[in-house]
C-alpha cells in the first residue's frame, strides 16, 4: 500500500443550491412512511407510528370525501358522497349526530369556533349551518353557481366561515345577516382556501395560481403566486405562522415565507398531490396522492447532549513515568501512524481490477448520491490510458447502466468536459454491433443526440467569447489612444489622438 495513491476524487459545487435555515428546517423529516389507502366508505385513524389503523370508523353509505378534527380532539365530523354529514365521537364507532339535507357530494366539512355548530359544502351549490346538540339545519347559503370545493371556518368568530367554489369566487358567510357579506374573484375554480389565524389574511389557490387577500380592506388583493406548473390542490400553514405550504398536480410542495412571499423550500413527491398537512409543531408532514398512497414524515429527534463527559483513561507513557512527570527538552514523542485504509474502488485500482471499479462506481447507491466519486473514477482512468478498455467487453445489462448514468448527467456543466470523452469512447466500441438489442439502440441514440448537442452548446459559446473578446480588445485600445498634454496655464489635459 505503500507505494499507491489513491484517486483523487474531486469536488464539484453545485450551482444555485443555497443552504439556509429553511432548508436545514425543512430537510430534518425522516424517510416517509409510506400507508395504501383507497376511496372507501371508512375513515381511518393512524397513530403517531402505527402502519395499521387504530381506529376505523364505517357507518358511511358511500365514499367518504372529508374529515375533519374539532379543535378539541375529541369529536369527528366527516362528509360523504351520498351529501350525508356525521359526527363522531372519537372514543367509540357509531356515529353521534347525522345530518342530512345535502343531495350531491359533500366536500367540506368544519366545525366552527364555539365548538357546536358544523359547516358543509356540497356539489348542490349550497352551504349549511348545522346546530350539533340538536342535529338540526339552521341556514342554507345558495349564492354559489358551481361545485363548492372547499371552505374553512374562523378560529376567532364563531359566525364567520368562508367557502370556495368552481364559480371561481371565494366567499365569506355570516351567520348573524344570512347572506355573504365579502366576495373575491379568484380568476379559476377554487380548490382550497385557508384562513389565517388572525383572520385578516385569506389565501386561495385554484389553476396555477395561489392568491393573498387581505380581509382588513374589503378582499383587496396582496399578491398573486404562480409557482406551480400545475393546479394547486391544497394549502396549510406551518404552527408558527410564517410559513405557507401549497401542494399541486405537478408532484411538488412549495413554502413559502409569508412576509416575502417567496419560495424558501420544496418537496418532490411520486405522484400529483391531493391533500397536505401539517402535525403540531411541524413534527410531522402529511400528504396525500393520487396513486393511493399517503406520505407521514416525521421529524428527526434532536441528538440528546451528554451532560458529563466521558472520563478519558490515563495514557501509558502516564504508568511509566508517572502522573506529574513533566516532558524534558530531549523527549521525543513518537505518535503511531494512523492507519488508512481504502475504498473498495482504489483497492480494485490498486490491483489492476479497472472493469470491477468501474463497476463499483455505477451501482445505483453511488451514482444517484454521489456522482462525482463515478466522475473522478472515469478522469482516474482515462488518465491511466484504460478507460476504453474498461469500458469494453460488456453485456446488455451493464452497458445499459452505464449509458443511463451518461444520459441522466451529460448535460451538467460541472460533468461535461470528462462525460463526453467518455460517451464518444462507448461510440466508437460499441457502434458496429448497433441493432443487436432494441434497448440499448434507443439509448444509445439518444446518448449520440446528447452528445452532439453539447458539443453545439460548446461551439456556440466559444463563438460567443470570440465576439466578447473582440469587444473588449477594441474598447482598450480606445482607451489606449487617449493622452495628457500640458495646457497654456500648465494644468494637464486628457487628449485623443484620432486613428
């Protein structure tokens, strides 16, 4: 080992990636629990860990649409597609109150402020007011001309609630004068709406477009957010208020600073996303998609500081001079050389195994994680004259992988330069046995595409450096010709002399 250096394996920086607090906040989730669920006439309840349900309710007729906690934890109110609303208590099965008086899909349900009155919204463009203590309607809003989709009720006032529709406008109810009393236009059906705790500000999303109203003036509009590429679906507020999260069909959740109104922080999720949630104190993210699966993220637990340090043990040199022995000026002190050991990549270099590091390096494990350690040991060997070779000699399998890490990072800046070198190496070897396996053709084509296109990339951005180049040179030499000459008074003066 003495005589080997191990590969250099070289740093590249990421451009555009910033490290702030959001995203350290945001990243610290452990991997996702991942629970399969489907359109049911049931509604379960997951503990804080729990991969089985701990508690199933079943008293539905149809598809249950909505769910919905009371602020205290203790009762459910839930929505169903035959219009029927029930209530239920969390520590048995049967359902406590039923109302009904909906005759399409109920979508929305809440419960408001005082705790014992019910809000539902319903494909029969009506909203409802239903008393809980004695299950019965006691107003019915019919001023929206669509589907209402959505609505929440004010944590502040008890007769304040506010609906969103497919009509495109949000609006917002009091129950003390039977009609809306505020109406905003939101410009697209309306998929969710969210009201701050302080009441002031309203959010609404629908299309591609996220809108902050402010209530204070009449349902004036603050901002309008156009970050997703698809319909957003839901919203949700962090615990502390500052945060604003939206969930959208194009597999994203976006959050957003809720004094700038700036994205901070981004989810990718594996399919378009229906649902989302936050558990208290942002210690849990939920989300729900449209494959039937429901996303629980946890948030990692802060190590636990040791409050007394371990009690190191007295050296030897301790045993054999004593405890007080005091280091004389001819004492030399001789540390053991720390042993180092290496990667299994360098150990196969180091043994002329160049096809087995290769190989190493193109498992899934290092080439989505860390693909410049794959980078540097493709440099290693092209410096070494052995990258062709190890680059030959392969079957379906592995030389489908290796152009898979080739397509998926050619074009990367950070990559290009020994990536291409590599590809135009796999073109020359394996171009004479092109049309033994449809796979690999296809990929090998579109690899030959992403090389010729970066090559053109390259050519046109040395085209446009010559040009630059050529300004700058004629802009010196201007200055160049520009000289100081006394005056009559003796003060000096910036001449030019024409060319």
């Amino acid at each position: 080992m003495a005589g080997y250096k191990p590969a250099a394996i070289q740093t590249y920086p990421v451009l555009g990636e910033k490290i702030t607090q959001d995203t350290l906040y945001w990243n610290n989730y452990k991997p996702p629990y991942n629970y399969a669920v489907t359109a049911s006439s049931r509604i379960h309840i997951y503990g804080r860990y729990s991969q089985e349900p701990i508690k199933t309710f079943s008293r539905f007729k149809d598809t249950a649409y909505c769910a919905t906690f009371r602020q205290d934890g203790r009762l459910i109110v839930a929505g169903s597609e035959d219009g029927g609303v029930q209530l239920f208590d969390i520590s048995g099965r049967a359902p406590l109150r039923q109302f009904e008086g909906h005759t399409k899909a109920v979508h929305t349900v809440d419960f408001t402020a005082d705790k014992y009155h019910v809000v539902s919204g319903a494909d029969d463009y009506t909203v409802k007011l239903w008393d809980i203590p004695n299950s019965k309607e006691i107003l019915t809003f019919k001023e929206h001309s669509d589907y209402v989709r959505c609505g929440c009720a004010s944590k502040l006032n008890p007769d304040l609630f506010i609906t969103g529709s497919y009509d495109h406008t949000v609006k917002m109810f009091d129950a003390r004068t039977n009609k809306s009393v505020l109406s905003v236009e939101h410009g697209q059906p309306v998929e969710s709406v969210l009201l701050f705790p302080s009441g002031g500000l309203l959010v609404s999303s629908g299309g591609r477009y996220v809108k902050v109203w402010d209530m204070l003036k009449g349902g004036q509009l603050l901002v309008s957010l156009r970050n997703h590429h698809k319909t957003v679906t839901c919203l949700c507020l962090s615990s502390s208020g500052q945060r604003l999260l939206s969930g959208s069909l194009d597999r994203k959740v976006k959050v957003y600073s809720t004094t700038s109104y700036k994205v901070v922080h981004s989810f990718d999720y594996a399919a378009s996303i229906l649902s989302l949630a936050l558990a208290h104190e942002d210690e849990t993210i939920i989300v729900g998609m449209t494959n039937g699966i429901l996303s629980v993220k946890h948030r990692k637990s802060e190590a636990k500081k040791d409050s007394l340090p371990k009690r190191r043990r007295p050296a030897y040199r301790t045993f054999i001079k004593g405890k007080n022995y005091m280091k004389q000026r001819d004492d030399i002190l001789i540390n053991r050389p720390a042993k180092k050991h290496l990667e299994l990549y360098d150990r196969d270099l180091k043994n002329f195994r160049i096809s087995k590091a290769l190989d190493r390096v193109l498992e899934p494990t290092c080439t989505l994680k860390t693909p410049e350690i794959t980078v540097s040991i493709i440099k290693e060997l092209n410096r070494r004259g052995v990258l062709a070779n190890a680059l030959a000699g392969r079957d379906e399998k592995e030389i489908s992988r290796v152009l898979n890490f080739l397509i998926r990072n050619l074009s990367q800046p950070r990559f290009a330069p020994v990536l291409i070198n590599a590809a135009e190496i796999i073109i020359d070897i394996y171009l004479p046995v092109i049309g033994q396996s449809p796979v690999v053709d296809k990929k090998f084509l579109l690899l030959q595409g992403l090389v010729e296109k970066e090559i053109d990339y390259q050519r046109e951005l040395l085209e446009t450096l010559g040009m630059m180049d050529m300004l700058f040179a004629t802009m010196k030499r201007k200055e160049s010709n520009s000289v100081l000459e006394h005056t009559s008074d003796g003060f000096l003066e910036n001449k030019k002399i024409e060319s």
